[in-house]
C-alpha cells in the first residue's frame, strides 16, 4: 500500500544524479555527465531502467530470436504494454530535450501530473489510430558552416510514442547491424570509430582510405525505400509499418508534408538512420570482410584472394552518415569509390557531394573524420614501420577557439558561478573528446595560445592568478599534468580549468561481446545492484498507487534503489509486504514528486510518523532501538506534517 507522504537519504549524491537523471542542480547534472566514468554511469542506469519495469527479458527475448532470423509480427502488444509505457515515460523524461516544447506547447511537465492510467489510455488511443500531430521546425547552426541545420521537434506525446517504438526496435535491430558502425548505437562512441580507422593503419597497413559525403543525408532518405528495408529486417507488423510510415510523413509547421528524409529531432529518425545505412554496410562487408569462399577454408583465403581474384580489399568503419572504407593500394580505393558512389545512388537513391569525396592516400595528406586529423607517419621500432597521427581537424581547433572566446566575453559580461561553470564545462567536454588524439597536447596549446589575450585584456579587472598547487584539492583532480608552478586564473572564489591539462589517452577498440541484450553482454557493462534482486523491483512496480501521478510512481523505483531497499528511518531490510512509500514533505506544504521528495519505511514507523498521538507514536517506537540521529530524523518528518516530537 503507498499512502501520501516522506523522502529519501541523499548519500551517493553524485552517482544518483546520473543514475536517476535528477540531480540537485543543472550545474551539477553537467558537471557529472562531461565525466566519463559518470557517462559509463549513465549507460548502466539506463539498463536498471528495464530491470526496473521488468522489460529487460522481453528485450532479451526479440534480441535472441532476432539473432536467430526470425521474423516478428505483433510487436504493437509488446509497444503498448503497461511496462514499455512507463519505461518509456521514464527514459524520455530523463532526455534534456524533453522540455522542449512542440507545436502544441506541451513539454514533459504535463504529462508528469497525470496519473499512470491516463498516459497509459493516451499512448495506446494513439497506438489504435495515430495522427501525428505537426512537427515545429528549428534552426541550429552547422558547425564549421555559415549554413544551418534543419531540426523537426515533434509534440510529446509523439515523443513518448516515437520512445515506446524505439525500445522495441533497438533490440530487434541490433543484431542485424554491422559489428563497425558506431553511431546512435547503445555503448559506442565516436571514439570507437577512430580507434578502429587507427587500427587498420596501425596493425593492417590499410594507408589508403575512400572519403564519401552523402549529401544531405537525413533529409534525402527515401520513404518507400527504408519500408521495405524495416520489412526485409525482420519487422513484419504492418500495423507498426503503417505508424512507422505516418511519422515519416509528419507536417512540419509552415512547410507542408515531407515527401523524402527522416525528421531529425524525433527520437525513433537515428534508428531509421541505422537501418538505412545498414544495406550499404554489408554491400561493403560482403565484398572483402565477410565473404565466405566456396572452396576452400577460410584459412589463408585473403592472402590467396590479394593474389589471384579480382577481390577489393576493403574496410568501412561508419559512424552516423560519416564512414570511410580503408584499403591497401590505391588501385583499389579507386575501385571502391565508384562503386559505392554508384550503390548509394542505384540502390539508396542517395547522391554524394563530389568536392568532399576524394580518395586520400594518408602517406602524403591527412584524412579529416568526426572532427580528427588522421595521418599516416613513418616510426621506427613498429611493426611495419609506419603508424597513424591524430590531430584535432582545423575545423576542430577553429571552433574551439571561437567558442572558449565566446564563454570568456559572456563571463566578462556576466560574471557569474554559471558563466564560469560553463567555460569549465566547455573545457572538459574538449580535453574528454579529443585526448584520443595523439596529439592533443599540442592542439590544445595552439588553441590556448590563441585564447590567451582575449582572457588577458577581458579579465584584468575581474581576475587574479594563482600557483596551481594553492588551489582547492577537487580542482586539482579535475585536470592532469599541470606543474604546481603554473598560473590559475581565478575569479572570485572559482578558477579557471587549464585548456593544456590532459593526457593522451590510448583509444580502444569496441568489444564486440558488450551488448544490453545478453546476460554475458551486460556483465561488462555493469554489476547489477547487488542489495536489490529483479524480484525486489517487480514487487516495488507492483505497489503503484493508481491515484497517484505517474512521475510519483516512476519516481518510487529511483527512491528504492538509493535507499537499496532498507527502511528510511531504521535502516532495516525491507519486505515488500510490510512498507509503505511516503512524500518527506506532503503535497499541501510544497512536496513535489522528486525522488528526493520519496521515502520507503516499515509500516509500523510510518504509522509513527503519520500519528497525530504521541502517546501512540511512542508505544509502537518501543518495537526499534533507534539511535539519536534516526529519531532526529524522524521527528523532522513528524513536524513536516505539524506533529509534534517524540
């Protein structure tokens, strides 16, 4: 039973921010994610999320059969389940975006207040016979462009519906796609792709590489193309083809009806991206990588398939709509560059744009992919003698410059703990994505010496500089490598983070094993909590209050895990028969949903605090050996609800 009420202990604030998606303040929420640990951390919450709703073994479920060629063909049932709804809910309502508003005017926030009954009758109404309502359309700037990028934001509840599609999809999917494509991928990144570009000049002496751009790829995808390739991967359920195809065809406010590409900005366009680009990954794989001889064994094949076929020997490495093929000879980079030109355009209906597609011999000239420099250098004592440099791309190093310069003159403008964060912030999310780069140190000082004189002239009258080894002891783990000689710019009480502090980070290749599908995949990802059981989190979702709003129950689950399933007050082993589930501060004097708001206690304690009768409050106490503290922070709860101590 879950009655109106109580809160939660805070410790392990900064792993329940990211976990949970609720920390105490923006700053603090930005600060955490540019961490990569904390990144990690996230990844794994996201998975706690199925556990949470008892959806991890329906996902395990379409993985495995998935990977075993099946096709599916009532996948509406499993979209609309009362479990993929709230999980749904749940996943979006941590996505920043989520208050942005669409064309409705509705954000995250007004479906928060709602009961789980009615997000639940809303979503399936839309399931039975959805109407997309119109999509707002924004523009964000291109970077390293003078041009902008067209953006579709869609209303919410076709977000929450393009979310509950999307956690059915991606299981379903990811078997089927390419073991080197990166992007919009669960546990791959951008750096994935670069250590696998390194990886085939390093250890397969691949110096040739075939750059293609795909013109204005998102928005030239075509409809009745990407159906059937949705048909073709096994998703056989015309009713979700038909929702699919809806979505596709969208009204963007003050535009009309799309006739081609996939909306960018609604959720379920990155997967749609995936499975497009998908054809052309295997095209590719199948030519060289994956080829199968007829006969004779696999054994020594590419040695014999260089010498005496007409074979390409070739590599795509894809992130997004970015990808580069790596091959030995020039000859055949050339012949991979005109086939592909001639596939994305026969069998994508897809053009290139011929001024950025060119056929780069990395010996002479340097190869430009998701912002690095990649370039082919002789190094003696190497296996074959050559190895790949990294750089920050020019476009890189010019963008960071302008944008640290553009932080640094709204800190003078605005000086305040934000606009500092903020440039801190920047800084980090500089040195966490490029300290791949083998030469990131001295990219990093360019830009540092470009940035100089602006910080010089704009803070002369804000700012002062100290030695490093006099600064705070938490700043100091904040950056690497900085001698305790060198010059902190501080404003205030806050210093400036030092663009030049990072190391070069050896990138690593992705593991193939890692997926959030298998027992065995999830095991490298995270160690499930391990003072709460699966079981212990079905029971918790199935003490929902149908009267109480869905972010309050959602939220319960958040609750529960940070206090791992002991009483609030006593710190006892909770049962699921014998709690209840409280607001610290009750609703009429200001307590919200938050989960910072939710408390899990023994029946017999709530009764104590929820007692107008000290008397009684104290006969019941006698059950417990509380310490000072714990009835200190119990009274704290009585007095919340204007009773008095015991």
């Amino acid at each position: 039973m879950i009655t109106s009420g109580g809160g939660i202990a805070t410790s392990r604030i900064i792993v329940n921010q990211i976990e949970y998606g609720m920390g105490s303040s923006k700053t603090k929420r930005c600060n955490s994610l540019l961490d990569r640990r904390l990144q990690t951390m996230l990844k794994k919450a996201k998975l706690r999320y199925n556990e949470y709703y008892d959806m991890q073994k329906v996902f395990d479920e379409l993985y495995a059969n998935s990977k075993n060629g099946n096709n599916f063909y009532k996948l509406l049932e499993i979209i609309g389940s009362e479990e993929n709804i709230r999980l749904a809910f749940r996943n979006l309502k941590t996505n920043s975006g989520s208050n942005t508003a669409g064309t409705d005017g509705k954000s995250i926030e007004d479906i928060k207040c709602l009961k789980d009954s009615e997000v639940i009758q809303i979503v399936r109404s839309m399931l039975n016979d959805y109407k997309p309502k119109s999509v707002r359309r924004v523009y964000i700037p291109k970077p390293g462009s003078d041009k902008k990028r067209p953006l579709g934001i869609p209303c919410i509840w076709d977000r929450l519906l393009q979310q509950c599609i999307l956690q059915v999809l991606e299981p379903i999917c990811e078997p089927k796609f390419h073991n080197h494509s990166y992007g919009f991928r669960p546990n791959r990144g951008a750096n994935h792709a670069i250590s696998r570009t390194v990886s085939m000049v390093n250890m397969y002496r691949h110096y040739y590489c075939v750059d293609v751009d795909i013109k204005g790829f998102f928005d030239n995808v075509d409809h009745g193309k990407l159906l059937k390739q949705i048909w073709t991967i096994g998703i056989r359920d015309k009713r979700l083809i038909c929702i699919i195809s809806k979505i596709l065809k969208s009204e963007i406010e003050g535009e009309g009806i799309p006739t081609k590409g996939t909306p960018q900005g609604g959720l379920i366009s990155p997967i749609l991206s995936l499975i497009v680009l998908n054809e052309l990954d295997w095209w590719v794989s199948n030519q060289w990588e994956t080829y199968k001889p007829h006969r004779m064994a696999s054994k020594g094949w590419l040695a014999y398939a260089r010498k005496y076929t007409n074979l390409k020997d070739g590599y795509i490495v894809r992130y997004a709509d970015d990808f580069k093929i790596m091959c030995r000879t020039y000859d055949e980079a050339q012949r991979w560059y005109h086939a592909t030109v001639d596939f994305l355009k026969t069998r994508l209906k897809l053009d290139i744009s011929p001024e950025k597609s060119k056929v780069v011999n990395m010996h002479k000239n340097s190869s430009d992919y998701l912002g690095f420099k990649i370039k082919v250098v002789p190094k003696g004592k190497t296996r074959y003698g050559y190895i790949a440099k990294t750089d920050m791309s020019e476009k890189a190093i010019k963008k960071a410059k302008s944008n640290l310069k553009a932080k640094v003159k709204n800190i003078q403008k605005h000086t305040t703990s934000q606009a500092i964060n903020n440039y801190n912030l920047a800084i980090i999310g500089i040195q966490n994505y490029y300290c791949i780069a083998t030469n990131v140190y001295n990219n990093l000082t360019d830009v540092n010496y470009a940035l100089l004189p602006t910080i010089r002239i704009r803070f002369r009258s804000i700012a002062k500089t100290v030695p490093f080894r006099e600064t705070e002891q938490d700043f100091k783990q904040k950056t690497t490598g900085i001698k305790d000689d060198t010059k902190i710019v501080v404003i205030g009480k806050m210093p400036l983070l030092p663009l030049t502090g990072v190391h070069h980070r050896s990138p690593m290749n992705f593991s193939q094993d890692i997926t959030n599908y298998t027992a065995k995949g999830r095991e490298k990802i995270h160690k499930q909590i391990e003072c709460i059981s699966q079981f212990d989190f079905i029971e918790i979702a199935r003490t929902r209050d149908p009267s109480e709003t869905i972010e309050f129950n959602d939220n319960m689950m958040s609750a529960y895990a940070v206090q791992q399933g002991n009483c609030y007050i006593s710190g006892n082993r909770l049962k699921a028969d014998n709690m209840i589930c409280i607001r610290k501060i009750p609703r009429n004097k200001g307590g919200t949903d938050s989960h910072r708001n939710i408390a899990f206690m023994d029946k017999i304690i709530g009764t104590v605090v929820m007692t107008d009768s000290v008397e009684t409050a104290r006969k019941l106490l006698k059950r417990y050996t509380l310490d000072s503290l714990q009835i200190k922070k119990l009274n704290r709860l009585r007095n919340n609800y204007g009773y008095h101590a015991i």
